[in-house]
C-alpha cells in the first residue's frame, strides 16, 4: 500500500527504506505514470498536514509539511467530516509518555491505529495496533445511535471482530518505523501492516449505520507520524 520512496520527500523515502530495512517490506509503486501513492484497492492516497487534523483529545505536535508528533498520554484526531474508505498511518514508537491515562475500562494499554466512518466517539470503527500489554491488532466498532458525546456511551457500544483471515504482526519496539493501513472494500475491510496483509473480515451490519471522516488515536505511547487518507475527488 505504500509509494516509491523517492516520490514523497527525503523523510518520508528515508522512512520508507528505513522500513524495508527493518522490516523486509518491500514498498508497493504508484501506478505507471503517476506520482500518487495507491491503497492496495486502487484509491489514491495523499499525505495529511498536520493542520488539516482536528484533535479532539490532547495534542498533535507538527513536525514538518505532513508529519507530527504525539506525546499526549490521549490523543483523537479526525480529517474533516467527509468519509473516505482508506487509510494509511506510517509512525515510529518513541517509548510511553510521561504520564499515563487509563481507558475507560480501566486498562492501562498503549496503542496507536486508525479511526473509519467517525461520525463521533460513540460511533466509529477503530483498527488498532496494541504495542502493551497484549500486541497485535484489533478491529472493532462502537456503535451507539442516538448518543454522540463521551459522556453519554462511556466504553459501552464496543463490538470486537473477528477475522476471516489474519497473520501475525511484528512486534512494535521501540525507534522502528511500522505502517498500518486500512480499507474499506463494500462490506469488507481489509488491514496490512508493514505493507504485508493482517487482517481480513467482514464490517457488522451497525458500522454501517453511521458514517464519517478517518482519523487516529494514541493511547500512552509517544510517536512520530504521518496520515495519508484517500483522495476525494473535490480535492
């Protein structure tokens, strides 16, 4: 899912064969004659400015044209309000924050992944890659209708996915960089990890009934980052 390093600035190709050499990947090309990164289902991506995010929870720090850092123990982040299928977020763990926060549940867990079709944050799909205690990615929706606010769904609302297919992901150490991509194919939503395909399955009837932006969410960890989403027409 992941461009030509040489096509998207010295950090981000610097990211990309920092990547590969860590990891193995080898980094997908834009088709011929485009300078355009692609998800593996064929939409465009495009790098997000930092500006362009709005956070809802703690703070992006920007940290050049399309990238950003992240040192809040919580942090929510969206991308306008029009949805977009796909996304792609290319980031490297820098260890836990300072001070911690507990979710809702009361679980002290340190994450990062992406947020699908946010209309607020009591309905929205969240791909995560867990770093602690348990790693590996989780896939879930939280569907609450008629409720929008924190204050009003809390935890409640999560239902966890199961996949139909899925493999192993590397374990997130720290100063490695990693990719985790998502997208939404009708019904199905499709995850890699460091451009190699993690999960498949099938969205609940309930992730359908709301719709919204893409966005990211970091719990307890620190991280330098980069969102690219799929390129709308209008844009």
């Amino acid at each position: 899912m992941t461009a030509s390093p040489d096509r998207h600035g010295a950090w981000l190709g610097l990211f990309w064969l920092a990547l590969a050499s860590c990891v193995g990947v080898r980094p997908d090309t834009a088709p011929a004659g485009s300078n355009e990164p692609t998800s593996a289902g064929g939409r465009k991506l495009q790098p997000v400015a930092p500006s362009a995010l709005s956070a809802t929870s703690g703070e992006l720090v920007p940290a050049g044209d399309d990238r950003f850092e992240i040192h809040s123990p919580t942090l929510r982040a969206e991308l306008g309000r029009l949805p977009r299928a796909a996304a792609e977020l290319a980031f490297v763990y820098r260890g836990p924050t300072k001070t911690a926060a507990p979710l809702a549940s009361g679980e002290m867990r340190r994450q990062i992944g992406l947020k699908l079709r946010a209309r607020d944050t009591c309905n929205v799909v969240y791909v995560m890659w867990h770093i602690e205690p348990s790693p590996g990615i989780v896939v879930s929706v939280k569907s609450n209708p008629g409720q929008r606010t924190h204050q009003e769904c809390s935890d409640r609302g999560y239902s966890f996915l199961q996949p139909r297919s899925s493999d192993p992901v590397p374990r997130v150490q720290i100063d490695e960089p990693h990719v985790l991509s998502a997208e939404i194919r009708g019904r199905d939503l499709w995850v890699t990890t460091d451009g190699q395909p993690s999960w498949v399955g099938e969205l609940p009837a309930a992730a359908f009934e709301f719709d919204g932006p893409v966005g990211l969410r970091a719990d307890n960890g620190e991280f330098s980052a980069q969102l690219r989403a799929e390129k709308l027409a209008q844009e």
